[in-house]
C-alpha cells in the first residue's frame, strides 16, 4: 500500500513539473482564490473585532430620579443583573458622574463655568446596563419599561443608541453572508480551473491510461497521480498565499495604523496564521482533490 502511495505520489509530483505553464496557471489561478479567502478572512476577523470593540461601549443608560435612595437603585440594580440576557449592570453615582463630566469637558471653560452657576450637582444618579448581545437592548429596554421600578426612572437613554445598535447587528450578519458567499463563488472558480488543468493533463497521457488499463493496471493506481497532482496544486498555492498576504499586510499596516481598529492588521495575521494556514491548506487541497476527481473519471472508463 504505502509503496503504491509512493510510487503515485511520485508521479504525481512529476506531472505537476511536466505540465510547465499549465501548473503555473493552475496553481496562479488557486492562489487568486485562496489569497481573496484570506484577505476576506483577515479582514471580517479585523471588522468584528472593531465592531466588538464599538458594541462594548454600547449600553442602555437608565437615569433616576434626583430623589430616589440608594438603596432602591441597588435594588432595582440587582433586578436587571437577574434578567438572563444582562451581561452587567454599573452603577454610577451623582457624584461620579459630576467628576467624569468635569473630565470629559475639561477643555470647556464655559461649560464649567456654567456648571458653577448652577451651583449643587444637576446630574442623576444612573445604572449602565450591557447586553450578552447587541440584538438583545430591544428585549432588555422592555422589560425596563415594565420593571418594578419603573416609576423611579427619570429616563432611559435607549432610543438614542437603538439605530446605533441596530446598525452594528446588521453589518455582522451581512459581513458574515459576504464572506461565506465569496468563498463559495471562487472556490467554485478554482475547481473548474483546475479541473480543466488536470483533464489536460489526462489528455495528454491518454495512451498511457489506457494501456494501463489493458495490462490490469486498478483504478487507484491510475487515478493517485492526479488526485496527488492536484492536492500539490492546493498545497503549494496555499502557502504562496500565506506567504503573499504577510507581505501585503507587513507593508500596509503601517499606513492605516492611525485607522481606530480594536486591533491591528498583523496583530491579527500572527495571531491566526496557524488557523489561515491550516484553512487554506485544507481548502486547497481539497479543491485539487475534487477538481482531479472530476476531471478523470471520464477516462476510467476507457
């Protein structure tokens, strides 16, 4: 067994270097496909990561009464953090959010000294409430709305964010449909590519099929070599691509490090090579062992 694997695999590897032009299209052809997969790959996982980073400051802002204790915006604290689709619940004080006004508008003298004449502390006291998911505010902005302690809030600052999350929802899901899509449109591209490639390369050793076929010769022995042609087409494809989308990354994560991304472009590479790696390999190899399938059973029949 392992001796005709080796004998095949052997053939195999020299028909890949017999064809010349036809393995350099092949394989040119497999590596447009599989480095698109992978610059959409890097690219949806670089998407997510920064839309994850924008959902994590999204939260539904409820606002107390200026007269309500402490003790009842505990309570009512303790009551959204049993709700099942709260992630978290903080409580901000009328003085924490006095300071981190002050904070955030520091740089405005006339707000602050607006702020002095008023004199006391106008703000309200408030809970910051974070859902597992962004399509689960709508639920948790109901139940604030029929929650027990419902006549303390003064106001819920839902509606300004509800588009906000909307949005964020929508571009994930159809981020996720492009990208499985594309994948599907040219994987179907490099199997008809290297389909015809290998049915060349049958072609042209035809009489070699067939006197196989006449001396006994089974149907693995002779169909091996190509099915091994086209995994070494997917093999060496996918590391080219690899190594390609590095070079890519390496000289454009520079110009677009100033873009506000959760996380960088080769941040992202290295922390997934071994996953992009192992992907494209696999779906190289796959596509050369479908498309060499295909393309010789018509001759296995001679």
């Amino acid at each position: 067994m392992f001796l005709v694997i080796g004998r095949t695999f052997k053939e195999g590897l020299t028909n890949f270097w017999r064809n010349g032009w036809l393995s350099v299209a092949a394989v040119s052809i497999l590596l447009l496909s599989l480095f698109i997969m992978s610059v959409l790959f890097v690219i949806t996982i670089t998407a997510s990561n920064s839309l994850k980073n924008i959902q994590s400051r999204i939260n539904i802002s409820v606002y107390f009464k200026s007269d309500v204790p402490v003790e009842r915006i505990m309570s009512a604290k303790q009551n959204l953090e049993s709700y099942q689709e709260v992630k978290s619940v903080e409580y901000i004080s009328k003085e924490s959010a006095l300071e981190n006004f002050k904070k955030n508008n520091s740089n405005e003298p006339i707000i602050l000294e607006s702020l002095k004449e008023i004199g006391g502390n106008p703000l309200l006291a408030s809970l910051i409430v974070k859902a597992n998911g962004p399509n689960q505010y709508q639920s948790i902005a109901e139940y604030v709305k029929n929650a027990p302690f419902k006549d303390d809030i003064g106001r819920v600052n839902y509606e300004k964010n509800k588009d906000i999350i909307n949005n964020i929802s929508i571009l994930i899901n159809r981020m996720k449909k492009i990208g499985i899509m594309l994948a599907v449109i040219f994987g179907i591209v490099s199997i008809l590519i290297i389909f015809n490639t290998v049915r060349i390369t049958i072609y042209t050793h035809k009489k070699e099929i067939e006197v196989m076929r006449l001396v006994g010769a089974s149907n693995a022995f002779i169909r091996l070599p190509f099915i091994f042609e086209g995994t070494i087409y997917g093999i060496v494809a996918s590391f080219i691509s690899v190594g390609l989308l590095w070079a890519i990354i390496k000289s454009v994560s520079h110009y677009i490090s100033s873009v506000a991304l959760s996380q960088g472009l080769m941040s992202v590479f290295v922390d997934n090579f071994w996953l992009l790696l192992g992907v494209q390999i696999l779906a190289g190899v796959l596509l050369g062992i479908i498309s060499g399938w295909i393309a010789m059973r018509k001759y296995l029949k001679v």
